[in-house]
C-alpha cells in the first residue's frame, strides 16, 4: 500500500511479478506455489491435477484417472478394465484384462492366457502351457493338439517343446521324427538307436505279417480238427471227438466275431479327437490312440520313420490306397485262374483267398476312408495361412494340394463307396442262398427252430455251391435272414469316421450327430439281435451302450455348460476310460456263467446216462465171417441170448432168415422175432427219443449230444447187421 514502510511475502498459493507490487495474485489453475514470496506459480506436476486458482499444491489423480503432463486442470479418466499406476502419469489393464493397441480399448483375457498379471497388452500375453498362437499381434489363442506339446509363454519363438515347432506344435523340427498320431504324437530325436529301432521295428512287423498270410492260407477249422483229431487218435470215444471238434469250431468263431465287434468300437472311437478336433483327457487319449493304431494298421506310426524316409499326410495317402489295390488286384487275378479249376484244393484256396480279401476290406476301410477325407479338411489361421488338418506341414494354398484333392475324389468312389457296393453285389447276388427261408420257417416253427433249420440248409448250399464259402466273413455269424447286416455295419462306420468330417466340423452339432447315429445303431442292434449266437448279440449291444456313452461324455466335453474344465478333471477322465472295460468284464463274467451252466448239464447228463446204463448190459458179439469182437449195446431182455449152447438147439428150431420168411414156423423162429424186434425198437425208441429231448437246448451242446446218440445208433445198426447175418447163417446151416 502507499503508507507502508516495508514489502512482505506472498503467502503460499500466490505471487507478484515484481518486488514493488501492491498486492499478491492468485496462481492460475493448473498451477500452485507452495512456499510464500514466490515469484511466479508452477504447473501442476505430472499425474496432479490444479482445478481452483491460488492452489499450495496440486491434487494427485484419483484411482481411475491419469495425469501424463504438467498443468492439468483436470485428470483424464482411464478406459473400462484399467486403473492408473502408482504414480497416476498413465492407465493400466487390471487382472483379467489386456491393451489392445489396434482397437485402443482394453478387453478381456482370452481362454488359454495367465489372469493373475495386471497391466498386459496384447504383445505381452503370457500363454499358459496347453495354447498357442500365430504371432504377438494375434488375438486367436488356440489349445495345441497335445498340451504336453506347448510351454506357453510370451515370446512366439519359444511356445513349442523341444523338437516341435509350427502351428499348435503339431510338427517336428529337422533331426526329429514323429512317433505316434494324433494327441498321442511326440518328436523324437533322430539317432543312431532310432534308426536302429526303426529298422528292427519294420522287419518284425513284416515278418508278424507273412506269418499270419501262411497260417490263413495253410490252415482252416478242418485242419485243426484233424490235428486236434490225431493228437485223440488213441481216443475210443466217438463222443470225446466230436465234443472236441465242436469246442474249437465254437472258439474260432466266437474270437472272429468278438474280434470284429472289437475292430469296429475302436475304428470308431479311435477317430474322435480328429474329427470333433478337440482333446481327451490325457489317460482316455492314450488309451484309445494306441487300439486305434492297432485296429487301423498304422503301426508303422509307432516307430519313427522320420528318421529313414521323411513321409507326410500325401506319401501315407498313396500307400493306404495304391498298396491295397495292388494286393487286391493281384488276389483277384489268382482267383480267376483258380476259378478254372474245378479240383477241392483250388477251390479251397480260392475261399481263403477271397476270405482273407474280404477280411482285409473290413480292417482297413474305415482308417483308409478317413485319410481320404481328410485331405479336404483344411484349418484357417489368423495369419492368412491354411493347413491341412491332418498334418500341418502341408499347406492348403499350394498347388500339390489341388492334385491330391483330385486323386482323393477318386478314391471316394474306389473306397468309401466301391467296397459297400462291393458287399451289396456279393450278398444280395447269393441272398437266396443265404436266407435259408428262415422268416418262412418261423411262421411254421417258431424262432429256434426255424435258425437250425436255417442254418442248416445254408450249409447245404455251402456244400453245393463251394464258392459261397469264400463270403463266410461277411456272413457266418449272423442269422441267414440277417445276410445284409454287415453292409448296414459298414455303412454306420462310414458315416461315422469318414464323411463326419464335412458335418458341421468343430461344433457341438457334429458331436449330437454322432451320438444320434449311434442311438438309432443301438436301436437295430436291440431290435433285430442280428448274430446266430445271443452271446454275440450281447456283447454287441454293450459294445453300443459303451459307444452311446462316450459319444456322452464327448458332448459333455465340448459344451462345458458349467465352464468347468474336464479335460483336467482325473474323475471324470478315469471313468471315461473305466468305460472302454466294460465289454471285456461282461464278456468275462457271462463266460464264467456259461461255464457253469455247461458243468451243470455235464453232470446232468451223466447222471441220466448212468440211468439208461443200469438198464442195459454189454455184450461180447461175434462176427460170423471175421470173427472180429464189437461191443454192441442192447436192452435187457428184448436183446438174443446171451449164449448159444450148441448148433444142434439151433438145428431143432424152425429156419429163421430175413424179414420176408417171418411167417415160417412162428413157434420156432419167436426167439428171434423178439430179438431183431427188441434191438429195432432199441433204434427207434431208446434212442431217437433222446434226441428230440435235447433239440430245443441251449445250441452250444446241441451238437453234442446229437453227436452222441448218431454214434450209438451207428454202433446199434451195425450191431443189429452182424447178428441177422449170423443168425441167418447159423439156420441155414442147420
């Protein structure tokens, strides 16, 4: 003021811009002054903000807002999902969250990202291990094949385990070759071993397999019956023969039958984690890619081939379609110049051959039918890349491409529609030679009956028509009114492996579809009970049921409503493998009860066979022209004497001859009128009786028994013979 004497200090929070001012200013907002006398005002620091004049100091940002400059009147408030740091000067993402740089806006973690790091950007998202991606600017995060194959990270150089490498890790790097297929895939290291292994692995299996083609080709069920045979060449029961002889033909039938029931499961389930594209739990996953290795006959993927000769999906491609043709086309030139010869040999082998052919179809088709398909299945990534699903060292964009795509639309008519039609031919040509007019004979002798018969009238066309026999694989096991059935099994394989790839592919609906066509398969299968034997049908429904259920578990897995994760879950991936068991401990307990059931008839009948003995006795009977002894069973008192005194009572006797001289001297000859009648009705009612007794059982012990009692009237037949020929020729000499 004019009357002062002396100058004082501003007061914090204002100033002058001279020492000679009359009164102290107001900093501006934005600024403050926080010591009195100062000069002028500073801007706000950085991550504060100055909204009011004459500030001492300025305001720190709150949470949700930054300053990143000096003088702000205001804060600027973060994007949605991020907080400001420490310091206030910027924004970060929260957990849970990433900066997209493109969009400018943060957005939350994709599946497959580490949750619990704050301030991520899309450059920097830790992959947890099981997940990969393209590149650092890619917002596609994709679950590898096998999480064994991916480390995770932040850096895309470093998301495969060592030796992999390419998209989701599904490849091997130079120097390593792949073992195994699928989720079960690994790379391993090429070394002098390796090859080694392989090599010793290849010539094993080529040995493995010309064993199996000289047993197929040299042996069959007669042949093992006459060894079988020779080895109870000692033996003087007909009846411990013929049981023998049945047992084994029950054996090899029931391991082909339960064999291909077997084959079939697995050619299916084997093939779910590559058609649905997803992965199993990890013990439910090995378990199933090693049978389905089996059943496919792609063993040579258990080995390390890489190491020898570098292949892909298109080198594999040509082998399982170019060698079965050649083996095809080689068998079936030999069958024709078979076919020439007339002679039981040529056309024994031309039915092994034609079998073993038939047999080679059923193994390989649905493996073969997948990889043909397979090469139209592509994977789009976010880069602008394709690969083909199947092997993604193969690019979907290259011209080699388009030449396999061609030559696979070939081999769709040869394979998956070729072999069919193939088995439509053959069965429906031979239909009447295989029904046996079993539907008709139902309607006349209900069910069992009617299959016996059937079947044993296709037997006599068997006999008749030698060449039906080389089609048994496609029919023998099931009722000759069923000759189609194996087509209908055939086709449910096919549509579930091989054209359920074009079905809305990695979607819940192509997971539902499966399981629909398995239900309605598990429909027929219970509707119709196709095998001539219940213990075949059984097991195949089981094998259904199982089916059904996995096909369950797979949708569970790829909806995942609850948004929990089962492929972690050791319960859940335990049960699911606890299902592929279940047919064998069926099939292991119903065999356990039909053996018991088999040791109660056996007893059974000895019991009633130690009936009939007591009532009848053995006697010694003499051939009148060899002298030769046989031992003859005949009732007790219906049977001749047991001894002749002497020929003079013979001679005393009215002449006894054929049936045509009955009427001579009746009193003389009624001794052995009531002999040869005795013995007949022992033919026709001791012992034809016990045969239609067992008709109706159980099938398994039919045979047998029938086996048993043809044995004995064949022994009283003969019996009967020798003693009207002695008879006849002790009267003509009296």
């Amino acid at each position: 003021s004019p009357q002062a004497t002396s100058c004082s200090d501003c007061s914090a929070g204002k100033f002058s811009y001279s020492t000679r001012a009359s009164k102290c200013l107001d900093c501006e907002v934005g600024k403050y002054s926080a010591i009195p006398g100062a000069p002028n005002c500073l801007l706000c620091e950085k991550g504060k903000f100055g909204s009011m004049s004459g500030l001492k100091e300025c305001t720190s940002c709150p949470s949700i807002g930054f300053a990143d400059g000096l003088g702000f009147i205001s804060c600027k408030f973060c994007q949605m999902n991020t907080i400001s740091d420490p310091t206030r000067t910027s924004c970060y993402t929260q957990p849970g969250f990433y900066e997209d740089p493109f969009l400018k806006q943060s957005l939350k973690i994709p599946k497959g990202v580490n949750t619990t790091i704050s301030g991520l950007t899309l450059h920097t998202l830790p992959l947890l291990p099981g997940y990969w991606r393209t590149n650092s600017n890619s917002t596609e995060i994709l679950p590898c094949i096998s999480k064994s194959h991916c480390k995770g990270g932040s850096d895309p150089n470093h998301y495969c385990l060592e030796g992999h490498e390419g998209p989701l890790c599904a490849t091997c790097k130079d120097g390593y070759a792949s073992v195994g297929s699928s989720e079960s895939l690994n790379c391993s290291l090429c070394t002098g071993s390796a090859k080694t292994t392989v090599i010793v692995g290849l010539i094993s299996m080529a040995f493995f397999l010309f064993l199996i083609l000289i047993w197929k080709l040299t042996t069959n069920k007669e042949s093992g019956i006459e060894k079988l045979e020779s080895e109870l060449e000692q033996a003087k029961s007909t009846v411990t023969k013929a049981a023998a002889r049945f047992k084994l033909e029950r054996l090899m039938g029931k391991i082909e039958v339960i064999g291909k029931i077997s084959f079939s499961y697995f050619q299916v389930v084997g093939k779910l984690g590559f058609l649905f594209g997803m992965s199993f739990p990890p013990v439910f996953s090995q378990f199933t890619s090693f049978f389905s290795t089996i059943v496919s006959l792609d063993v040579v993927s258990l080995v390390p081939m890489g190491c020898l000769v570098k292949s892909t999906h298109y080198t594999v491609l040509l082998s399982f379609t170019v060698i079965p043709m050649s083996i095809a086309a080689i068998t079936l030139w030999y069958c024709f110049r078979l076919w020439r010869r007339t002679d039981e040999k040529s056309t024994y082998l031309r039915n092994r051959i034609s079998g073993l052919l038939l047999a080679m179809t059923f193994i390989i088709l649905p493996s073969v039918s997948i990889k043909i398909f397979a090469t139209f299945v592509c994977r789009d990534f976010d880069d602008s890349t394709s690969f083909l699903k199947i092997d993604y060292t193969l690019s979907c964009l290259s011209s080699s491409h388009v030449s396999y795509i061609f030559y696979s639309t070939i081999m769709i008519v040869v394979f998956p529609f070729g072999i069919p039609g193939l088995y439509l031919f053959l069965l429906f040509k031979n239909r009447r030679l295989l029904d046996g007019n079993q539907r008709k004979k139902e309607i006349r002798w209900g069910k069992e009956k009617s299959l016996k018969e059937a079947l044993k009238e296709r037997e006599e066309n068997e006999e008749k028509n030698k060449s039906l026999k080389g089609l048994s694989f496609l029919y023998g096991e099931y009722q000759p009114k069923y000759w189609w059935f194996e087509l209908f099994e055939t086709t449910k394989k096919l549509c579930m492996t091989g054209f359920m790839v074009f079905l809305a592919p990695g979607t819940s609906a192509q997971v539902a579809i499966s399981l629909m066509m398995a239900i309605f398969s598990l429909f027929v299968y219970s509707l119709t009970k196709p095998f001539s034997k219940n213990f075949n049908n059984y097991l195949a429904i089981v094998a259904h049921w199982q089916l059904v259920l996995t096909l369950f578990a797979t949708l569970a897995l790829r909806v995942n409503l609850d948004e929990a994760n089962l492929q972690n879950e050791p319960v859940f991936d335990y049960l699911l493998t606890g299902f592929q068991f279940i047919p064998a401990l069926l099939l292991f307990f119903f065999s356990l009860l039909m053996a018991k059931r088999k040791r109660n008839r056996e007893e059974s009948g000895r019991t009633e066979e130690q009936q009939v003995a007591k009532k009848s006795t053995v006697i010694p009977i003499v051939d009148g022209q060899n002298g030769d002894i046989e031992l003859g069973e005949i009732d007790e008192g219906k049977g001749i004497e047991n001894e002749k005194e002497d020929s003079k009572r013979h001679a005393s006797e009215t002449e006894v001859g054929s049936e045509g001289d009955h009427k001579k001297n009746k009193n003389a000859s009624g001794s052995s009128e009531v002999d040869v009648k005795g013995e007949e009705e022992t033919l026709e009612g001791g012992v034809e009786e016990p045969v239609d007794q067992y008709v109706d059982k159980d099938d398994n012990m039919i045979r047998e028994e029938i086996t048993l009692y043809e044995s004995r009237i064949s022994e009283l037949k003969t019996t009967l013979n020798r003693r009207r020929k002695v008879v006849q020729s002790e009267d003509n000499t009296s």
